[in-house]
C-alpha cells in the first residue's frame, strides 16, 4: 500500500505507529488483528522492518552494517540482500568491498548508498511487515527502477507500506490512500483515485517528479 499525501499530512507517522514509536491516544493499531500494545516490544519491532529517508549507519564494516540484525548472516545472504538493494555494484568497487568501514552515520557514503545499505539491511532481516518511508528518495532514477524490480518479488507475501514523496515508487503499490490532517480521505487504486479524486491529482502535481511516469 501506498501512503500519499502533503507535508505534515500523517504519512511517516503511521510506520512509526506500526512499531510503537509512538502510541495512538484513541482507537487501536493492530497486526492481524492484535493491539500492538499488548505485543512484547522487542517481538513486535522484529516483525516490522522501517526504510527512513535518512537512515543511520554504524562506524562499522558494510558488510556488519547490513547484517547488523541478523549479526549471523553469512556473506552469501548479505550479498543476495545488497544486490536485491542495489548496492552490490558500488560496494564491489570499495578498495576493501564489504569490509570497508563506513564513518559513523555513514558519512563516508552518499545519501543514495546510505538508503541502499538500509534496505538491504531490512531485506536481510527479512520482515513480515516492511515500511518503506521515502526510502529511495536520494537514489539515481535508473537505479531505483533496478531496485523496485528486485523490491516486487521481495514484496511478495509479505505486508508492504510505501510512504511516497516520487512518483515512481506509488507503481509499486496494489492499494493507494490519500492522507489529509492525519486522516485517510481516499483509498483505491492509483488509476481510480486518478479518474475520480481530484485532491490525489493535485497532491501528484506537488510530488518530485522523475522522468518515469507511474503507469495509470
């Protein structure tokens, strides 16, 4: 599902209620229907996997920054999960590969590296629930597209939010809502709510747009 909407509309908001960063003070948040509130905390944050815009890295190797929650990993499935992110590419060509030491936060690393280390430590984590919150966002436009073929079949099975600020990445969603003030005000299809919402249209023209338009 596809999360869109204007700047301060709720769409970060509800991964972050997924995982209980933060509680609701009405209602409920459930996951096949149990309350995430009656979840033990550390059970309930595995089940879920969160993408941010601006992820964090570890002054650690690359290698242990991706399999920093699965420490076991071997480096087979930490490749497997880098190429489906679309890392593979630029880490092989790193003077040590995935035994390079990032700075701390990863500063050594452009922002589109970060966010592809950051997936990559997700898929390897292998969630249940994966939320993606603009998290392709400083990512070249070709590349993206590599990394949402290889996204589709790891979506497979598994309960995908996308929180969209591109248009492209609404093309990888079945189901689309429209947040307004922290509401859902329209839920469907991207060609529906196209045809019949005219708040989706106007919020699609604020989005950045790529060269890639989203198929309707």
């Amino acid at each position: 599902m596809a999360v869109v909407g204007g700047t301060g509309s709720g769409k970060s908001t509800l991964g972050r209620l997924a995982a209980r960063f933060y509680d609701v003070t009405a209602g409920s948040v459930t996951i096949d229907g149990i309350d995430v509130r009656k979840i033990e905390l550390s059970s309930l944050r595995s089940q879920v996997g969160i993408v941010p815009d601006e992820p964090f890295l570890f002054s650690l190797s690359i290698h242990d920054n991706i399999a920093y929650g699965r420490p076991d990993a071997t480096r087979a499935e930490v490749i497997d999960a880098a190429t489906a992110a679309g890392a593979d590419e630029f880490v092989a060509n790193l003077p040590d590969g995935y035994d390079t030491v990032v700075g701390e936060r990863g500063y050594t690393l452009s922002g589109g590296q970060r966010q592809r280390i950051a997936i990559a430590r997700a898929l390897l984590m292998n969630p249940p629930i994966l939320v993606l919150d603009d998290a392709t966002s400083a990512i070249d436009v070709t590349v993206e597209q590599r990394i949402h073929g290889a996204l589709k079949d790891r979506m497979q099975g598994r309960t995908t939010l996308i929180v969209a600020h591109r248009l492209s990445t609404i093309s990888l969603a079945d189901r689309v809502v429209l947040m307004e003030a922290g509401r859902v005000i329209a839920d469907g299809t991207h060609a529906s709510l196209l045809a019949a919402e005219p708040r989706y249209a106007a919020v699609l023209a604020s989005l950045s747009t790529t060269d890639e338009e989203v198929p309707a």
